[in-house]
C-alpha cells in the first residue's frame, strides 16, 4: 500500500513539507510506502471546462496536474497539504486539485474512488479552518473517505523549526497518519473477503 502526500507550497522544503514529513515517518514505520509529490511553483491554469479530458482522460495542460494523475492509480490513499493563504488553500493548488479532480470525473478513470483523503493545513495564526473545509469539498465530491485524526489537521509555525515546535499539533498528525493506516488496512481486508463496492441506484 502506497499514499501520495501532495506538498501545495510553493517551497518545496517549507513548513509544508515538514508537516508531510512528519506523516510520512509514521507511515513508513508502519509498513505504508510514501511519495511527496511537490506541485512546483510554476503557473499552473485553472480549469477552462473545456472538456477534453473526457476524451482522453487527461488534462489538455500538460503540467504537473497530469504527473500526478499519472501516478495516481499507483496510490490508495492521499493526503493534500497547504499553507494558508487569506484564509484559504493557496491558488496554486486550488487550479491545481480543481484540475485534477474535474478530469478525473469526466474522463471516468475513477482514480479516487473510495480511496480515503485528508487535508492538512500549515498556518503562522489563523485561516485554518476555511481552508481545511475547502480542501475537503474536493473529496466530499470525489466519494473518498475523509480521515480524521483527533483534532483539526494543523500546524503552527513560521519556520519549520517552528512547527516542529508544535507538539500538539504534530503530534495529531501522527494520529491522522495511523487512522489512515487502520482504514487502509481494513479496506485491503474487506477487499480479501470479498464485501462489494456501493450498489448505486
């Protein structure tokens, strides 16, 4: 089993990335194999609904967006990062999930389907929450279970000395990356003994 940590700062090695860190230290100990997956900090368009990626299962902007859809299929689980930003998840990674959530679905690949997601959010004070709840809308809409940990997924910091300074929130994040390991497990459990995907009407 495999989970994709998207890194949506424009740092590369920031607050950000050391929260992912954190995660991934604790996935790795528990048998879950990791890739950060950095979106860059080149431009990256919004989507433009220009319905091509119904027809080829990618988006017609060949960028970062489509590195990952690429790499998707190969994960079970995912978790998307961002600093905060006025109150919100940074633009880039709003084009960014919008894209590739939107080609997802119209191009029927179902890459994310029931595969468990979280959000977590970087801040130097305030705007968490906002940007917790946007990040989550994305997943709400793309039938991948939310995992929580204790408390809201967050940490504090201007540096990333700072943030591993924060205790608790640290320490909720090992929390969110051992309940996304329990899900897994149990999800490869229910697969082996056969309990069927959601019947629609």
């Amino acid at each position: 089993m495999k989970v994709m940590l998207v890194n949506g700062s424009p740092h590369e090695k920031g607050c950000t990335y050391t929260a992912l860190a954190e995660l991934a230290a604790v996935f790795e100990k528990e048998g879950i194999g990791t890739e950060i997956f950095h979106i860059g900090n080149k431009p990256l368009y919004s989507c433009v609904d220009c319905g091509k990626c119904s027809e080829t299962g990618r988006c017609v902007f060949e960028d970062r967006v489509n590195e990952f859809l690429d790499a998707s299929d190969d994960h079970d689980g995912f978790i998307f990062a961002s600093p905060v930003h006025y109150a919100g998840a940074t633009g880039a990674l709003t084009s960014f999930m919008g894209r590739a959530f939107f080609a997802d679905l119209h191009s029927g690949k179902n890459r994310f389907y029931l595969k468990p997601a979280a959000a977590v959010v970087s801040a130097r004070r305030a705007g968490t929450t906002a940007t917790l709840d946007q990040i989550n809308k994305f997943f709400l809409w793309g039938h991948m279970p939310i995992i929580s940990s204790r408390y809201w997924n967050m940490v504090y910091g201007s540096t990333p000395e700072q943030v591993r300074e924060d205790i608790e929130g640290m320490r909720n994040l090992r929390i969110l990356a051992k309940n996304m390991t329990w899900f897994l497990r149990c999800k490869e459990a229910g697969e082996k003994l056969g309990v069927p995907k959601p019947d629609y009407d």
